[in-house]
C-alpha cells in the first residue's frame, strides 16, 4: 500500500516553503521569533479556516490532537499565548505577499471567461464586515458601530480575486477603484456605487472599457439612436453627451442601452464606452457581475471573516489575509483536479478529511479509502 501524508499536509505542499520562508525573513519585525515561527502561525490559521474554528483555543487543541501528525506540516508545538502574540505583532503584509504569488500559479490555470470576446474582464464590488465598536475601537465606522470593508477586483477568467484591498469601514470604493491599475483594452463592469464622471473619462482615456448602470437623476443629451431588437430584452440603444452637474469631467461620448430582463420584468439602463459590443452583449456583462456578489457570499458563509481570533487591527487584516491564501489554494486544487468540482463540494471533502493519510487527488475523485494495514501485520508479511 502506498504511504500518503495527510490531506492537510497536501494541501500545505502547495505552498513552496522557500518562497514562505523568504516573505517571512522579508516581512518580519522586531526580535527573531524563538518558540514559534510564521509558518507554524500560517498552519494554525490554515486549519482555522478549513475546519472552520472559532477561536485560538480550539485552534491549539485541534492541533494537540493531531500531535503526531504535525512533523509532516512542518509546524512545531503552538500555544495560545504565543499565537496570540504573533497575530498581533508580526506583519500582516506577509500573507498579503503571499496572496499576490498563489494568486499568479492559479492565474496561469485558470479557465477563461464564458465570453466569445477576447478582453479581460473584471468586476469592481466592496463588502462591509461588521465588527463590535466596543471590541475593536480602532476600526471605528459609524457611532455605535464598527467595520472593515473588503474592496474586491474579481477576474472573471477563473473567477479569481484579481484586486484584493481591506479598509476601514468609512473608505469609499470609488477611492480605491481610482488606484486600481487595470490593463488596456480590459472591461470593467461596477455597479452605480461607482458613479464618478471624472473617472469614467480616465478609464476611457486609458482604453479601459467599463459597463455600469446609470442614476435615475442623471441628465444627458440623445445624440443618436440605433434600432433595437425587442425580442431580446433590449429597449433602446443611444449614443449620448452627459449634462447637468460634474458633466464637463466626462466630455466624451457615452452609450445608454434599456434593457428589460425577461424573467424578472425589471427595467435597467446601463451605461458604456464599449460601442464595439451588440447591446445583448452589454446586457449580459453587467448580469455576470453578479458573480463577485457570489463571491462575497461564499467566503462569507465558508471562511473565517466575520468571526475573529484576535482583536488588534493586524490579527484581524491577519486572519482576512490567510482566508484569502486559502480560497486561492481552494481555487488551485479545482483547477489541477479537473474534475469539474464546485468550490463548496472541495471545502466540504476537505474538512471531513483534513487529517486523514489519502491521496488528495484520489479523495477529490471518490475513490474509495486504501485498507489500513496494521504495523503488526507488515511485519508477520515481512516475515
């Protein structure tokens, strides 16, 4: 029988440790760690997020349970006081580093968009995680209320986190949308959150397309109309010069497409600087923003983002960093297995499995368990 390490320890192998080891001497601050090391912190929190523990007790006592286990995740003895002290004191931006090298492997992988266009396309969203004001006073947001907010760009080839920024709640995401330095010739879809003329005319600029949804107090100027097929949900299709207030920072001309949505019966008017694209097209893209929507959603019921294992700043931004790394690490297993598994089935494989010795391919396909043979029963073999 072929020997396997465990399905945690696979997993953990996806991360080349001489890269870790050089972010990790890269990002570190103060005195050289003695009892603990950051890979012994990236382990504990990686079992935080895939088994889904709520606190830094449950995290060490999970690990103690699993002792003679944890020579193959290269992860020395962890304690509470010392986890704690780590999360606290030692940079964040390490797993930031390392979000930015997973995030190129899977990059390299993953599957293009399900467009026949050959343009980049992203989608631009924010996501508010709530925390306690009395809890953590440092991430104040309103009064009585505390939070951090998740600024995302999501790659729609892969569905990957392309653009990852976590601010304090008050941060508007058209301030971080302005920063974003997205590729020529890519198209970026946002929604009305985003509305800043001055912006629209740098992206255009930049031969960036962008697809968003119009203000119903927006004023414009019908400059031309183009005839439109009802059948397919669109109602009008208009060249157009913006007006009114802040106008004159978007002096170009723009695109109004109407388009009703079948199933629904809502009405939506979308704006672009996209007029190479059929309106049906324009329609559909601004629909397939709803997949950075999914994506707030899914780490947010399957991760550890709202719930948290320490209360400065930097353990919080710590943890958020980690369960990035591991929806990317997520992301790679589905990519190399091509299986065609979702995300939720692989999470759902890998925490009933994480410390059992099985290959991780042969558990991702369903096959079933090797039998376990006894030590005592090697050696009456071997005799």
């Amino acid at each position: 029988m072929a020997h396997h390490n465990t399905v945690f320890s696979q997993i953990l192998k996806l991360v080349p440790r001489h890269e870790f080891e050089s972010l990790a001497r890269k990002h570190h601050q103060g005195r050289k760690l003695r009892k603990m090391t950051r890979w012994s912190q990236f382990v504990s929190l990686g079992l935080a997020q895939l088994a889904g523990r709520a606190s830094l007790r449950d995290v060490v006592s999970n690990l103690k349970a699993q002792a003679g286990k944890l020579y193959h995740l290269g992860c020395g003895e962890v304690n509470r006081s010392s986890l704690a002290r780590i999360n606290e004191q030692q940079p964040h931006s390490l797993y930031e580093a390392l979000f930015g090298k997973l995030l190129a492997r899977c990059q390299a992988l993953g599957p293009r968009h399900r467009f026949r266009f050959k343009n980049k396309l992203y989608s631009l969203d924010a996501s508010t995680i709530d925390l306690c004001l009395s809890v953590f006073p440092w991430a104040k947001f309103r009064t009585t209320k505390g939070a951090v907010k998740l600024h995302v760009g999501l790659d729609h080839d892969g569905y990957l986190p392309a653009f990852v920024q976590i601010t304090e709640g008050r941060v508007h995401e058209v301030n971080l949308a302005r920063k974003l330095d997205l590729p020529g010739g890519s198209i970026v879809v946002f929604d009305r959150g985003y509305t800043d003329y001055a912006w629209y005319n740098h992206l255009n600029s930049r031969k960036i397309y962008f697809v968003t949804r119009q203000k119903k107090n927006a004023c414009y100027t019908v400059i031309k109309r183009r005839p439109v097929s009802r059948a397919s949900g669109i109602t009008s299709d208009q060249t157009i010069r913006l007006t009114g207030t802040k106008a004159d920072q978007c002096p170009i001309l723009l695109r109004r497409i109407g388009y009703r949505d079948p199933e629904t019966g809502k009405h939506y008017v979308f704006l672009t600087n996209a007029f190479q694209l059929s309106a049906s097209t324009i329609a559909a893209i601004y629909k397939e923003r709803w997949q950075i929507e999914l994506f707030f959603k899914w780490i947010k019921q399957n991760l550890k983002i709202k719930s948290f294992l320490g209360t400065s700043r930097n353990a919080v931004m710590t943890q958020i960093w980690v369960a990035m790394c591991m929806y990317l690490l997520l992301a790679y297993i589905r990519f190399m297995s091509k299986l065609g598994l979702g995300m939720q089935q692989i999470l759902r494989l890998l925490q009933l499995n994480l410390f059992d010795r099985r290959d991780l391919n042969a558990l991702l396909r369903g096959d079933p368990p090797e039998p376990q043979i006894s030590p005592l029963q090697t050696r009456l073999q071997l005799a």
